[in-house]
C-alpha cells in the first residue's frame, strides 16, 4: 500500500528539487538554487573543482564567496587565498562578498539570495541559518561545493523531521538566543543529528525575522540539517525590503509525519547562558552571576546585527560606562548592519564608552582574525561555540549568552541578569 | 557494485562530541600550509601528545557525535594525511559524515562502548552486512550506505565526479 501520509515542508522542497515525491529516509540527488563557498572553504573547493576537471562553473549566478573567516587578511598567505578566490569568481561570474562587506550568511540574506521553497548550500555548518526564511539551508564540505559548482547539484538523505512548537510570547529581558539556548538544553548537542527541525506554533508570530535567524543559526549546534520556520507575513515583509518578489513559500501538509513534537513555552523563558566548553550546559544566568569577564563578544552570524548589538547598548547605557578591564568588542555582522549603527548614533556611543570596534565578518569568532582573548580569560559572547579553543586561545573560557546579557556583563564586569543593571554598572 | 572491505588495526579511543577543532584546529589551518604539516597538530586541543603517537594503522574509536561543530573538510583530510582509514563512532555528526564518504574514510556507526584504548580491531564491511571484530566479539555495525557506495570505492566526490561528470549513474 502506497503510504498516504502527508508530506513536511522538508520532503517537499527537497522532491521539488530531486524531480520526485522523496520521503524522509531516502537518498536523492537535488538541484540546488544558491551556493555559498567562504574563504574558510571556497579555495579548497577551487583546488577540488579543477582536480575533478572542469572547465566551467555550472551557473556563476548561483554562487557567491565571502571573505569573512579572514577579515582583513591575516598573513601574505590569507590574501593570497583571497585573490585565488576573486579570480576564480570573476571568471566564473560568481558574486564576491570582499573583506569588510561581511559575514556570507548575512550577505547572502541581505543580497536576496535566499527565498523561501529554495535550497541553498553552503560550504559552512551555519547554513542553517536560511531556514529562518523558509528556505532549506544545509552546511556541506569542500568536495560538495566544488561538485555543486561543477554540476549544479548535490547528493543527501532526506532528513526526518522534529517539529518544534513555540506558543506564546518572550517576556523581556529574554530574547530569542535564551530560545535556542533553552533548545539547546533539551536536546543536546546530537539531538537533532541528521534531522530538520520545523518550527512552527502561535509564538513564530511574536518573534521578527531576525529573531527567527538566531534560533534557525543555532540548530546546527544541535547537529540540524536544516531549521525551517514557517513562512508569513513577517517573512513576506523582510523579503520585500530585500527586493525579493518571487516568494514560493512552503507550508508542510496537515498530515505530515514527525518523528517527535516538541513544545516551548515562550514566556517561561528566561535569560540563560551556556557555560564552558559545552554548547549545551545551559543554565539560567543567575547560576553564573558574579563571576568576573575580561572580554565581551558582540558579533557573529548568530549576534552581530544591529538590533543586537543596539540591545547589549541599551543595557550599557544603563550603567553609562563599560566596567573597567572589560574589553568590549563589537564585530557587526556586516557593512549595511555597520552603517545603520552610524546612522542612528550607536556606534559613536559605543567607541565613546571604549569598545574596540572590528572589521565586519567573522571576527573573534573563530580565533582566525579579530580580538583573540589570552588564555585563562572569562569570555561572554553572543555567539554560537563555546569549544575549548574556539576564540583562538585553548584556555579561555567561553560563556554564551544574548546581547542583553552580554551588555549586563559588559556593564558591570561580571556576569549578570540584564535585568540587573543600574547606574554606574552596579547590580541592583 | 559489489563491494568488501577489510581493515585491521589498533583503536584509539576518544570520547564523545569531538568537534572539528579539536579534531584539527581552525587556527591551524590559517597558518599550516598544507594537510600534511598539520597532521603533527591532530586532537591537540585534546591532548597534544596524541598526535605523535598516531599511526597509520590506527582506528579512530568514538563516542557519539563524532566531528560535530564546523563542516570544514579539514576534519576529515588531516586524518587522511596521517593514515587514517577508519573511524567507528556510535554516530557522526552530519557534515562529518558526508565528508568522509567524500574523501573515502570509511565511517562505521557502532556500540563503541567497551573497546579498549590500543586493542585490535577489525572492520568488515560489504555489500550485506558490516561489523567490528573485536577479540572474539563481532559488535554489529553500519558501513556504507548502498546509494554511495559507487562515491565511496572510487575514493571520494572527486574521483567520482572526474570519472562520470555527474550524478546520474546514482539517480
Ligand atoms: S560568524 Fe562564526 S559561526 Fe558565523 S560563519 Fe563566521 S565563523 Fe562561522
């Protein structure tokens, strides 16, 4: 008997790019619409690409590059790399996101590369990141972008899906990191391994697109394919502002099989961070409170917005200083997010107060360019790993939080509740 | 495609939830110049003295999750570079995965509980069935899926794309 289920917003974007019905658990080749390669990943795939003996990318309009991992250039050897990577896209007619413009996932979405129904590939886990636009954005290696290159495609298990329910609403100061981080929580850095996740529920409603984009950024921590949010007229707007008109939006079929279902209440939520080195030690903040930061991360593809970094402000303001031998460091996430911070006078404030403001792009993330902390130093960040090492010292300690708690932290030099913030960086 | 394999060595065991950069670090790769150089860095963040005890004949032995955080090649390729042939793990994280069977490391699923820091092992896979082989034990285990064995014999992406120019030998 043919299996009458209905299908998820994953089985169907997948069969309309495989040219058939495919079901969770089945291999399928699928076109692909968008691909991302980033100088943490595209030269290799230029090597790999000319040793499978191609001549001709398959579609130059469907690729970009980002250098983002190495912004500016850190060696003579970095910016050779670079090179090797304008080259290979000015001949190809791929798209180049240079040193300064910033962090690919965010070029690519500021770009209107990324539309819902869509499949993007990127040589890089933070893929997942398009799913906040109803796309399906999945993290390949090196080979699959040079074979995507070559032949427009890629091949993959049609992952099953874990529907995520999020009711409700997020009571400040928790933010929509404290919701992935509280994910986090539950289900572990395997919990979702070689599975989607969907989100869905009357809470999606509350959260802003770029809110979406912290949560769907994340799942990759809990080893997600793909993070899907359903599409609406949040979605419609955000994409409107982009110039992109063409929206296909998926929704999954009523009948849709899940492996599991699980519910958010988004107004228990609270402030939470997870402690060294685990992504998914999460505690809520007031079990960490006290304890003395040297460094405060405000950047990432998880972090780095403007909105972000206006938030981790506006708890700063509170105390009007940043707490002395705290180092600050703001890395917006990209060259527009940067000027919109000039525009409306964050930025001066900020550099005003002392904050150390770096090239848009990955910066400090990755210990590969940007402020590296010494080793043995307490770090807050508003990113996404927290692996011994990560920041480029083996020893520091990495604490992961939103921006709020981020700005509480850079407010009073010690990690506290954003709530907890008062004149001259007291805790209340 | 009729398809067996046989691999005999010496487990190392890690733990769970090996990350990328513990596997290679990302600073390694900005200042390394190629795979080789920086096989004398695999798992230093672990314990900096297991890289040079490594050998080629070495099976990686892990816990679950094995390879999750970054989807960088890297991971994969270093491991390569020192000789390494196979990894069994309880599970892989995805990327990892896929970058394995890409480069033809052979990722094996197993119960890893229970094998012994420097015992050997034996893997066996083919076309029906795979398993490790430990003392007089045989752990059952998952090889290759069959829709990539084709990828997987040829050596990896690369050899296979160079060869058929796409994927339609798979479907
Ligand atoms: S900001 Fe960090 S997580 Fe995001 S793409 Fe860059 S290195 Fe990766």
């Amino acid at each position: 008997m043919e299996n009458r289920k209905g299908r998820t917003i994953t089985e169907k974007i997948l069969g309309a790019h495989a040219g058939r019905g495919v079901r969770a658990g089945e291999f399928a080749i699928v076109s692909v619409d968008q691909l991302l390669g980033t100088d943490g990943s595209a030269p290799m795939a230029i090597d790999l690409f000319d040793a499978m003996g191609f001549k001709a990318v398959h579609e130059g309009s469907r690729i970009a590059f980002s250098c983002d991992h190495y912004a500016p250039a850190t060696s003579a050897r970095i910016a050779a790399l670079h090179e090797k990577m304008r080259r290979f896209a000015e001949a190809n007619g791929i798209a180049l996101f240079r040193v300064g413009e910033g962090i690919g996932h965010q070029r690519m979405i500021e770009d209107g590369r990324i539309r819902p129904g869509t499949i993007v590939a990127g040589a890089d886990s933070h893929c997942v990141t398009y799913g906040a636009l109803n796309a399906f954005g999945v993290g390949i290696g090196a080979s699959d972008l040079a074979g995507a290159m070559a032949t427009g495609k890629i091949w993959l298990k049609v992952p099953h899906t874990l529907r995520i329910v999020l009711t409700g609403k997020l009571t400040p100061p928790a933010q929509a990191k404290d919701i992935i981080l509280e994910l986090l929580r539950r289900l572990r850095a395997d919990g979702a391994d070689y599975l989607a996740l969907e989100f869905s529920g009357d809470g999606i409603a509350s959260l802003g697109l770029e809110e979406r984009i912290v949560i769907a950024n994340m799942a990759t921590e809990a080893g997600a394919k793909a993070a899907l949010f359903a599409f609406d007229e949040i979605t419609r707007s955000f994409l409107g502002e982009r110039s992109v008109a063409d929206c296909s939006p998926v929704a999954p079929d009523t009948q849709a099989h899940y492996i599991d279902t699980l519910t958010i209440e988004l107004a228990k939520i609270t402030p939470r961070l997870a402690l060294p080195h685990h992504v998914d030690a999460v505690v809520p903040v007031g079990e960490a409170a006290g304890r003395p930061v040297d460094m405060v991360f405000i950047g990432t593809c998880t972090g780095g917005r403007a909105c972000d970094i206006r938030d981790a402000l506006a708890v700063i303001r509170k105390a009007g200083r940043i707490a002395p031998g705290v180092e600050l460091v703001i890395t917006p996430a990209s060259r527009a997010e940067l000027e919109l911070l000039i525009a409306d006078g964050s930025l001066g404030e900020l550099t005003a107060l002392g904050a150390v403001l770096t090239t848009p792009g990955c910066g400090a993330c990755c210990g590969t360019s940007g402020a590296i902390p010494r080793d043995g130093a307490t770090v807050i960040s508003t990113g996404n790993r927290n692996f011994k090492g990560r920041m480029g010292a083996p020893k520091a300690e990495i604490f992961l939080a939103s921006p709020a708690a981020c700005g509480a932290a850079a407010a009073t030099g010690r990690i506290s509740e954003p709530s907890a913030v008062s004149p001259n960086g007291r805790i209340a | 495609m009729s398809f067996e394999l046989s691999l005999k060595g010496r487990a190392r065991i890690f733990g769970d939830d090996v990350n990328t950069d513990y596997i290679i670090s990302s600073r390694r790769k900005r200042d390394a110049k190629d795979e080789q150089e920086m096989t004398r860095f695999l798992f230093e963040d672990i314990d900096p003295a297991i890289a040079a005890s490594l050998k080629p004949e070495d099976i990686i032995v892990a816990g679950k999750n094995f390879g999750c955080g970054s989807a960088m090649e890297v991971a994969v390729t270093v491991p390569r570079a020192a000789g390494i042939r196979a990894i069994v793990a309880k599970s892989f994280a995805r990327t990892f995965y896929r970058n394995a069977i890409n480069n033809g490391l052979l990722p094996v699923i197993a119960d890893t509980h229970g094998i012994k820091e420097g015992e050997p092992i034996e893997i066996t896979v083919t076309q029906a069935s795979t398993f490790v082989v430990l003392g007089d034990g045989r752990i059952p285990a998952q090889g290759v899926p069959a829709e990539l064995v084709s990828i997987f014999i040829e050596g990896g992406l690369v050899s296979y794309l160079a060869k058929h120019r796409g994927f339609a030998a798979i479907g």
